[in-house]
C-alpha cells in the first residue's frame, strides 16, 4: 500500500459541498486528482456516464472517491436517472476495470429512511428508502457489492447522514438531524479511514458525527476501517 504521500486519489465531485471539505482538509495528504461536471481551477472536467473518460481518469488510481450525483432527496427521476444511476454504473465498472485497489461511495442515510424513526439505524439494515434518491443511493451500495465481489477492488459505501459544518440550527435542529449530524471535521475523517483501511471485499459504513444521541449506531464496522468521529450536536 503506498504511503499517504504517494497515494493517487481520483475524487468525483470535488467541487461540491463535500467534495470541497475533501480537497481542503486531504489535498496535503494524497494526490488528488480532482474532478467534476463543471471544471474549474484544479479540477478536471469528468461527466461521471462517460464510461470512456472515466477510465482514463481512473488508471493508475490507488483509491476511486466518488461524491457526483444530484444530492436532493426530493428530486425526480428525470434529475437523477443520469447522475445517480447511470454515472454511478459508469464510475464502479471503470474502477473495477481499471484495478483500482478501493472504490468509495457516497451512499446516504436516506437509503434507509423508510424504517420507523424510533429504530437505531445499523450498516447490515437492508435498503429501505423513503424517496427516490434514497432508492438511487441504495443502487450505489449495490453496485459496490458488486465490484468487490467480481474484482480485487474493495469497496466501502458511506451512508452520509446531515452533513453541514455546524450542527443545524433554528428550524432544521429537529432531534433527526441533530442525531444524523455529520460535521466537516468527522466527514474527511470518515473519507480517509475509508481510502486507507485494509480491509476486503464490501463494507457499508455509517456516515455520522460522535453525537450523544445518533440516528445510526457506530459500531464494528465503522472501528473496522478506523473511523473515530469526535465532533457532537449536542455539545
């Protein structure tokens, strides 16, 4: 495995809400190769359904973070069909093809947000979504089933909960989000131990801060790749 320094990371979506906490808080660890719809200063444009350029893309690639997508929970699937569904086909086949050692996944805590809100959710709780993003990030977690158990790739999905860099506030702090909260901080904590544990084969990792009360349990699969949140909403 290389050392942090030399590792290449290619980073889908870099110029989003996450993607941008990534390049600021990681760029100084791995070489980031930084990519998006709409290229700007340091990232390459990449349109995520072009299997073709993903694979340029991605040759050579120690770890494959993929964040694109349309991240409204209530989009229609006229919005997400291309980004969510095909993009992330595109993105799991070329990582696989290509040999890259990890592939990450931007799965979501919607994925699982049909099950009643008096239960703890768990990484091995089957998707269960309660909108169509739900459903296309639970095709994500699929997928990436899929290209552990076809290839040497590992793949880690992230079910993201209420990511903002401060706990919500005013309207927005209902108990849900506050127990989902997922802070900057904890999130490129979260994306590294993802890219850099040795596990094999597929995990699916909940995405949430050390809050006192949590939407979704941190247990052994989160301690598995070396997740250690220490940021809390209630703090």
């Amino acid at each position: 495995m290389p050392e942090s320094a030399d590792r290449r990371v290619v980073l889908t979506g870099a110029a989003g809400r996450i993607g941008t906490v990534v390049l600021d808080r990681l760029g100084a660890r791995w070489q980031i190769r930084a990519t998006d719809l709409k290229p700007a200063n340091g990232v390459e444009a990449l349109d995520v359904t072009d299997f073709d350029r993903c694979m340029t893309m991605f040759r050579g690639a120690d770890a494959v973070v993929h964040l694109a997508a349309n991240p409204s929970p209530s989009a229609e699937w006229s919005a997400l069909r291309a980004p969510n569904v095909e993009g992330a086909y595109a993105v799991a086949a070329a990582a696989r093809d290509c040999g890259v050692r990890r592939l990450v996944l931007a799965s979501s805590v919607q994925a699982v947000s049909a099950y009643p809100e008096t239960l703890q959710l768990r990484v091995d709780d089957a998707p269960r979504a309660a909108n169509l993003y739900g459903a296309t990030k639970a095709w994500a977690e699929a997928l990436g089933g899929w290209v552990a158990a076809t290839s040497d790739t590992s793949a880690v999905a992230l079910r993201i909960g209420y990511f903002s860099e401060r706990p919500p506030e005013g309207d927005s702090a209902t108990p849900r989000n506050l127990s989902a909260w997922l802070s900057h901080g904890d999130c490129a904590r979260l994306i590294q131990a993802a890219v850099e544990s040795e596990h094999h084969g597929f995990m699916v990792v909940n995405g949430v801060s050390a809050n006192r009360y949590r939407i979704s349990e941190l247990g052994a699969a989160e301690r598995q790749i070396g997740y250690a949140p220490v940021d809390d909403a209630w703090v």
